[in-house]
C-alpha cells in the first residue's frame, strides 16, 4: 500500500487538496474539524513535496514522469517532477502549510460566520492544488484549466472579507484575469495551430522546426503568453488591480496570494517560454531585452510608488509589484546565474512577504490601526510580531544571513555575467528603495512612544506560525543546501535543454 | 411561481422525461455528442423549470441546500474515488482499461468502461451546481 | 493583393474570431458599466472558441465518431471541440462569479458604474 502512495505522490500533490476542499462544505460548521482537517492536509502535502524533492534529488535531476491514466505523452497527460517541479512544490507546501496554522488562529476575526469560514478554506485549498498542478503538469491546456482554477478560487478569497471595496477590488481582478486567461487560451490555440500538439515537450521539439515557416502566429502566440501570464502575475504595466486586490483581502489570504499565487504564473510563464519557446528563440524575437527592461522599471516604479503609501498592507502590496519585476529582471538574463536567482527569489520572496503580510494581518487586528503612522510603539507592545516583520524586511532588503540575500546576490552575479551593468545598477537600487519603504515602520513601531493601549500578542497560533516563516527566512539564508540546489539544477534545465 | 394551468401539467408529465434525457446523455458520453456536462445541465434544468413554474418554495421542497450540498460534494468525491480503483490495482491514477475494467464492443453503452461512471458523479455535480446557482440567484433579495 | 483577399476570404472564421475579440477587448476595457464589461469578457472567449473549432475543422470531414461498418473519408479534429467545451465551462463559472458580484455590489453603492463605484469608495476613503 504505502508502495502505491509513494509511486502515485506526483498526482496526490495535485488532487488531495482538491478532493479534501470539495468536502469541507457538507461540514461546514464544524469549525475545529475543518481547520484540523486543512491543516492536517497541509502537513502531509508538505511530507509528501519533501519526500518529491529528495527523491529528485537522488536521481540528480531525472524527471519523475507521472502518465495520468496510463496513456503516455502526446495522447495522455503527463505529470513531470523534475526539478523545477520538486522547487516549487516545496514552496507551495512550505508556505502554506504556516498560513493555515496562522489562519486557524486569526480568521474568526476577520471573516464572520463559520460558513463563510469554510468556504475560505475551501478556496485556499483549490488554490493550493492548482498551484501544485501547475508546477507539475506538462501539458499546455491543463495549464490554462490549472490557472483558471487558481484565478476564480483568487478571486474568491480576495472577496472572503465583508467590506464592498473587497467585492470591488475581486470583479477588477476577475475582469483583467479573465482577459488575461482569454489571452492564455489564444496562444494555446496558436500553439496548437502551428505544432499540433498540447504536451509541452512535444510541442518544443514541433516548434524548433516549423516555426520559421510561421513567424508571425509564434509572435502572436509569445505575445498572448507574455500579456496573459504578465497580467495575472502583475508583470509592470499591467500590476493595476494588485495593490487593491491584496490589500483589501483578510490577511491569510493576501499572504498566499501575494507570496504563492503569483507566482504560479510566473512558473508557467517560464515553462511556455523556456521549456516550449525556447531561449534561442526568445533571442530571435529579443523578448530577454524585453523581460530586463520592464523588470527595471517595474522594481523602480513599484519601490516608489511603495514609498508613498501609507496603508501598511498596500505598502506590501506595491513592495510585491516590485518583487515581481526582480524575478523577470533574473528571467531575462538569460544566464544559469541570473535564473537561479530568479528561481530563488520565487522561493525566498513567498516566505518573506507571508510572513510580512502576516505580521501586518496580527498588528491590524490586534491594534485595529492599518496607516503606518498609527503604528507606534507596537515594538514594544508586540514583540514577537514586529520582530518577524523585522527579520522579514531584513530579508527583502537583501541584508547577508537572510533569505532574500541569496537570489538577489544570484541576479546580481547573472547580471554581471550579462555584461548588465544597468541591471546591477538597478537591483542594488532596488534594496536601497525596499529599505526606504520598510524600515520607516520598523522605526515607527520601535522608537517612537507607545500610547497607553493595551495591546497584545495575538495568539499562540499565529505566533508559531509567524516564528515559522522567520525560521524559514533564516535557514534558506544561512544554509541555503537543496533548495538552492534544485533551483540551479532547474535553471540549468531551463537554459541548457536541447 | 405561475398560475397556468397547461403550464404545470406540461412540466409534471415532461419532468422525467427531460431527467431520463439527462441521464442518457450522461451515459452515453462517449459513444454520442453530449457528456457528463451537457447530460448534467440538462437534468439540472429540469429541477429549475420545475421551480420556475411551481415557485420557489416548492422547487426547494423538493430538493432542499443540503441536499444539493451533499450532491455538490460527493458528486465530485466519487470522481475521485472512481479514479482512485487504478491506483488501488497497481496502476496510475483514472487508469481504465489497464486496470482491468470491461470495455466491451466499441460502440456500444459499456464501451467506455469507468468513463461513464466518472461521467455520473461529474453530471450530477453539474446539475446541483446549476440549481444552486439558480436558487441563489433567485433567493436575493432585492 | 488578391492573393491576400482570397486568403482572408478562405479563412473568414479567423477573420470573424479577430474581430469578435478585437469587440470584446475593447468593450471589456473601454466601458464602465459592469455588465457590458462582463459581456465584453464573454464575446472574447468565444472569439477563442470559435478560432480553436475553425483550427480543428476540415472541409468535407465527417463528424468524429469511429462508424466500423463505412469508414468516413476524413474526420473532424475532435480535440479543439473537446477543449472548448472545458473552456465553456470555465466562462460559465466566471460568468456567474462576476454576476454574484455586481449582485453584491449594487447592493452596498446602488449602481453598475464602475466609475461612479470608484468615485465612491475615494470619497469615504478620504473622509
């Protein structure tokens, strides 16, 4: 039996928070059974990812193939573990596993009625399953079914809070990814037009030799990805409903959405361009110049547009527009360095912002102040909360012994290595402006006088799950070891294939 | 609610018969146009025109939320478990005639062995899903 | 130039899909009441729809279901058909997501102007 679970995890990591999310609703007053129960399929997702990666890890980079059905490639689906696969499967799993814990502590505040509670969850987990999918699956309409998925459950959980400018926030959301996903069908259709295959290996090894006899529909279909995935991943120009979606979802939420959630698209969006596009024809249309240029602006715009907010969580939410430009900045490298930072920084960026967006969830619910000029003196009321926004900062500035040193120093090494000393330029600056947003809440919170409110620590679940995510930051920091090694074996997939 | 006459006794006598419709479409998924989804519709619609004609109330009478709850959620769980009879035989997840299922003569009902099962739990989510988007929809209060 | 014609007139449903997403882009970003934007967003997606059937069509093919007795000559492409059903539903259930919430929405700011709903939310914001 555990012989059978072991050869089927690829497609248990899929479907168990799938199948346990479908039931939650004929329970749904039973609080405690339902948070157990989600917490419960977190923890053996996260065993299970685990026991993936290590497994990859082993092979040294041999993909594990997974046939759904037992129909092999161009007919069936496939399910591939391989490198990037175990990656983000770890991260998902990693991350969400502290979300719930924290939101089992913090929901009830949030959002009212055990109802509503339930479905929250039942949104988180159809989130968590199609994020896992789309890390895996290898084939192109499974990831458009996978990415609609994960945007109606996004949607869904940014409207979980009662407040109307929630409803507002998810039908612009619902709208702009929905034209995003419409985009995502089309180059699928042009894809399939001129290859005639869906799996994505397949469809590669068609593209590389017909494509020179239709350069215009491969334009099309880039472009379509690059405008799908670009608008549902909050990619420069095209960030507008981010800020508000994220800001006005309960905190949980914006903690998967902004840390996880995005991010899956991003993953998608590398498997189209590298796995099924390629890199040397990414240089042929020069989508890397592309890809550099807008992240450039997109971590200088977002920094200074974060600088100016003062809504804590709008604060973050801009923090992430800028984040996001780090990772295509690494993408479009082009190099193995500058994509492990890249990969990387998928990794240490969802730890970092959860757990900043976390803490930002426990202050505003325990003091009831969003601004960050209300905010003095929490430090000393809320030691341990501020101490992890502390070292979560600490973290996206890029300070050594932290997480988000590591990608950020990948990038700058990759970039370098590109002969981009404008992208250099850029990425420091970048840390000097993520500075700039977020210490000032630390000095607010620390030096300046506390009123006599009796503020407290929340409780002992979102404390553990706060201490958590900071360990996290600091192990993938100090000793970064398998993750980091499976996002170089990743990138090396990606820029050496074929 | 409407006060027909014709009109409800055309729904009563056409009720099981848009329902048995619904049902060989489901069934015949794989043999004939149609499927899980468009069989599921169309035995959901029927649930809507009875309500449509005979009012809410009655509608929920007959099938009350936690019925459709219930419908809702296993109607997907037994996808799974359907999918879960090629694992439980050695074999990959969904895996039909590897794991040994009867595919009988292509062309005929039993040809699509667990296909039809599976198309069962997803048709009747269809339907209760459609219901309950008809209710829900109905029920706000203005 | 004919050659060109005759190719686009060949064509005509991809012409039609373009110019029925170029319809659905525009109004989806273009008009501020929410229900024609939920409209636009459907026109769009069955623009797609209809370039992915176009791609699986073939002139003269019969309808993709294996008759051993007399074989058709050639069959239609049943994948993109298949497809697009799943891509049906999914805009079934965008369609009714967004439904619920403008539903939600007329009912805290009492209209489906997406302008005047932001004007709104400023205005409390700022006081």
């Amino acid at each position: 039996m555990t012989a059978a679970i072991r050869a089927n995890l690829p497609v248990f990591a899929v479907i168990a928070p799938l199948f346990v999310a479908f039931v939650l609703p004929t329970f749904a007053r039973r609080t405690r059974l339902v948070e157990g129960l989600v917490i419960f399929v977190q923890a053996v997702g996260l065993w299970g990812t685990a026991y993936l990666a290590r497994l990859v890890l082993a092979q040294g980079g041999l993909p594990i193939i997974y046939e759904v059905g037992g129909w092999s490639a161009p007919w069936g689906i496939e399910l591939v573990v391989g490198n990037l696969g175990a990656f983000f499967l770890l991260v998902v799993a990693g991350v969400s596993l502290p979300v719930a814990i924290y939101a089992s502590g913090n929901l009830a505040k949030e959002v009212e009625g055990a109802r509503r509670r339930a479905w929250f969850y039942v949104l988180y987990l159809l989130l968590g399953g199609a994020l896992a999918g789309m890390s895996i699956t290898n084939d192109l309409f499974n990831v458009f079914v996978l990415v609609e998925v994960a945007t109606l459950s996004c949607c869904g959980l940014v409207s979980a809070s009662q407040e109307p400018s929630g409803a507002e926030a998810a039908f612009n959301y619902l709208i702009l990814a929905t034209l995003g996903s419409g985009m995502i069908l089309g180059g699928i259709g042009f894809l399939y037009i001129v290859t005639g295959h869906l799996n994505m290996g397949f469809a590669a090894r068609a593209l590389a030799t017909v494509w020179q006899d239709y350069p215009h529909v491969v334009w099309m279909a880039i472009s379509f990805f690059m405008v799908g995935f670009g608008v549902k991943a909050a990619f420069f120009p095209l960030h507008i409903w981010l800020p508000d979606a994220h800001s006005v979802a309960p905190s949980p939420a914006s903690a998967v959405l902004s840390g996880l959630a995005v991010k899956g698209y991003i993953i998608c969006l590398m498997k189209v361009l590298f796995h099924v596009v390629g890199p040397e024809l990414m240089q042929v249309f020069s989508l890397n110049r592309l890809l550099v240029l807008l992240g450039m602006v997109a971590i200088l715009i977002g920094s200074i547009l974060a600088l100016g907010q003062d809504e804590l969580k709008r604060r973050l939410a801009f923090s992430t527009v800028a984040q996001i430009g780090y990772i295509f900045l690494g993408m479009g490298l082009l190099n193995v360095k500058g994509m492990t930072g890249a990969l990387f920084h998928i990794a240490s960026h969802g730890i970092i912002k959860s757990a900043l967006f976390l803490a930002a969830g426990a202050v505003i619910t325990q003091t009831g102040k969003e601004r960050v000029s209300e905010l003095a003196g929490v430090g000393k009321k809320m030691p341990i909360t501020m101490g992890v926004f502390t070292i979560a900062s600490l973290g996206l500035v890029g300070i050594p012994l932290f997480s988000g040193f590591v990608g950020k120093w990948y990038m700058l090494l990759g970039s370098l290595g590109a002969g981009d000393y404008l992208a250099a330029a850029v990425i420091v600056a970048g840390s000097v402006l993520c500075a700039g947003y977020l210490f000032p809440v630390i000095r607010v919170a620390y030096f300046e006088p506390a009123p006599a409110d009796d503020w407290q620590e929340p409780g002992v679940r979102q404390r553990l799950a706060l201490i958590l995510l900071a360990m996290g930051i600091f192990v993938l920091g100090t000793i970064p070891g398998p993750l980091l090694e499976l996002a170089l074996a990743a990138a090396t997939d990606f820029l050496v294939f074929n | 609610m409407m006060k027909d006459f014709v009109l409800k006794r055309i729904v009563i006598v056409l009720l099981p018969f848009i329902q048995m419709y619904g049902l060989y479409v489901i069934f015949h998924g794989h043999v004939s146009p149609g499927g899980s989804f468009a069989g599921g519709m169309i035995l959901g619609l029927g649930f809507v025109a009875f309500a449509t004609v005979f009012g809410l109330d009655r509608g929920r009478q007959m099938l009350p939320e936690k019925v459709t709850t219930l419908t809702e959620s296993y109607g997907t769980l037994w996808y799974g478990i359907m999918g879960m009879i090629g694992i439980f035989k050695g074999f990959p997840f969904l895996a039909n005639k590897l794991a040994g299922i009867d595919v009988g003569v292509p062309g005929t009902l039993t040809s699509g062995g667990l296909i039809s099962w599976i198309g069962l739990g997803v048709g009747i989510r269809v339907a209760s899903t459609i219901t309950t988007l008809f209710f829900t929809m109905m029920e706000e209060k203005p | 130039m004919r050659i060109l014609l005759s190719k686009l007139l060949i064509n005509y449903p991809y012409m039609a899909s373009v110019v029925l997403f170029i319809i659905g882009a525009s109004t989806v970003l273009t008009r501020s009441n929410l229900f024609k934007k939920l409209i636009g967003i459907n026109i769009m997606e069955s623009a797609i729809f209809l370039m992915f059937i176009a791609a699986g069509n073939t002139r003269g093919g019969a309808v993709p279901i294996l008759d051993q007795a007399n074989p058709g000559a050639s069959y239609i492409n049943p994948i993109p058909s298949a497809l697009m059903l799943t891509g049906i539903v999914v805009s079934v259930s965008v369609t009714a997501f967004a439904l619920a919430l403008i539903v939600r929405l007329y009912d805290s700011y009492g209209t489906t102007n997406a302008r005047r709903i932001a004007e709104m939310r400023n205005g409390v914001a700022d006081r």
